[in-house]
C-alpha cells in the first residue's frame, strides 16, 4: 500500500519529537512515508466550533491533493479533522458542493485516512514489528494513553473499540514491554485548555497520573501532541497543585518502538521530554537511553 504522510502544524514545531521518531520507526520497518507535497494547517480541533465550513475545507485542501493515495496521519488531532471532513463531505452533497467552492475544486470525501498506530499493527503487521525488534523493552509497564479523538465518533474514524481500544497495547506488548489494564485510557486530558483554562488540564490530567500510577505504570505512551504535552510539561505543576508524586515520563508511542528496535536517544528525541525518562529505562535494562540530545 502506498501512503504520503501528512505531519501537521504539532508535529512540525512542538511535536517534532513525535515526527522524528515516527520517521525513524518507519525507516526501521522500510515504510516509505513521503511528506503531503504543499500541506496546510487541517484546522484542528478547534475549527469546527468557528467556521463549520472551513473545519471541512482545510482537511479537503489536504486530502485532495494526495491524488487518492491513503494519507498516512501521527497526530490525533489532525486523524480526528480530516476523517471529520470526509465523513461530512462524502455523506451530504451540500457540503460537498460548498466545500468546492471554497477549495476551487471538486473533492468527494473518499481519501483514506489512516493513523499510524493503524498502519503498523493491520498493515505493516505485528509479526514483521516483532523482528524488526533488537532490544525489547522487557519489564516496562506502559499505560498506553490514546486520548479522546482517535477513537471517537466510532462510526467516523472506525479506528478501535471507542472504550478499549488496543492497536497501541498490541503494538507495544510486541515490542516487548507490558502493557497495563487502566481505565482512562481515552479520557479527555484538557487539550487545548492547557492555554484558555490551565486549571482544567491540571484537574483532568492528574485523574489520569494517578490512575496511571495505581495501575503500576512506570511509564504512559501517547499518540497525541496535545496529550504529551499536558501530561509531560504540565506534570510538575499538576504535582505541586494536588501534592502528589507521580515522575511518570510520557513518550510517544513511536518513540518507544524505536528504542526497541534499535535506535538510539537521539534519534528518536528522547532529549526534549520533560520529566526524565533514563532512570526508568535503565532500571529495566533498556539501553539506547545514555544518548541525550
């Protein structure tokens, strides 16, 4: 199957943790993920609740011009808009229409949209994942934390189970690592609060530190740059506001797989996160982590 990768704003400026290790993991598996030639903002969250048409519009502009390859997408919120917009585009002709106007041409709705997570475990597949594997992360308890847009609508991403979903879970549990049983998994961390309204990311995100930690996590995995964020940058703060200690580092899922198979630190920016992640993996025997940059 070929894809062309579309990055997004996040994963271009503060998330390019996230997009250099997405790109490592895939040079790792021989996934050729060529950059979405002219791509623009898809409008984020936060467009649908300003300008309907253009929350439809921006994603077309994308989808369009990716001649009808599968669009290959990290980040959760840019998977969440531009599924949106193929779901309202190809289901009413009216929308459709309007968006044609804005766009200056005709775009029907029917690019695929796949999240990363989606490619490596149903396409790539867990077997070619598990030898692809030089240093498994035996020992690691992960809470794989998938946010409240991969998943959800169900009947527009199709993307998992809406409550349990576990192609993260898989993904990692084949790397090695030991994914724990915890029921926040798709709870809302704040997201983009973390600027209008700090006090809501800070109560939401602590309920997930501490069930994180009750579960016996050492560690959360995420396919959100909203979500590490708030859960990696704001940690400190939720710890000082509420008194307690988590020191749960926050990875992004493609950075673990790529400590995994072999890359190093480095490579996968292990160095921009912001509660430090080397004491928890060299205490379970994961190298790679000694290369800080």
């Amino acid at each position: 199957m070929s894809y062309v990768f579309f990055p997004g704003c996040s994963l271009d400026g503060t998330a390019r943790d996230f997009h250099r290790s997405a790109l490592a993991v895939a040079a790792k598996l021989g996934l050729d993920l060529p950059e979405l030639k002219d791509w623009i903002c898809c409008g984020s969250t936060a467009a649908h609740s300003t300008d309907p048409l253009l929350a439809d519009a921006l994603p077309a502009k994308n989808l369009a011009a990716a001649n009808g390859q599968t669009v290959a997408v990290a980040c959760a919120s840019c998977y969440s808009r531009l599924k949106m917009a193929n779901h309202h585009i190809a289901g009413d002709a009216a929308v459709r229409a309007k968006v044609a106007q804005v766009v200056g041409s005709d775009y029907d709705g029917r690019t695929p949209v796949r999240h990363l997570l989606e490619i490596l475990c149903r396409d790539i597949g867990r077997s070619r994942i598990a030898a692809a594997i030089r240093r498994p992360l035996t020992g690691l308890k992960v809470a794989c934390y998938y946010g409240c847009l991969l998943a959800r609508p169900p009947e527009v991403t199709n993307f998992d189970d809406a409550e349990n979903p576990t192609l993260m879970d898989q993904l990692l549990e084949t790397a090695g690592a030991t994914p724990v049983d915890w029921p926040h998994k798709t709870e809302c961390c704040g997201a983009g609060y973390s600027i209008t309204d700090v006090s809501i990311v800070l109560k939401l995100s602590s309920e997930i530190l501490s069930m994180a930690k009750l579960a016996g996590a050492d560690c959360i995995a995420t396919a959100c740059p909203l979500c590490q964020l708030n859960l990696d940058l704001r940690q400190k703060d939720i710890e000082a506001r509420f008194g307690r200690r988590y020191s749960l580092p926050v990875f992004y899922f493609t950075q673990l797989l790529g400590l995994a198979m072999g890359c190093t630190a480095g490579e996968v920016s292990l160095g921009s996160l912001v509660v430090e992640p080397r004491a928890v993996l060299e205490s379970k025997g994961i190298g790679g982590a000694e290369a800080r940059l």
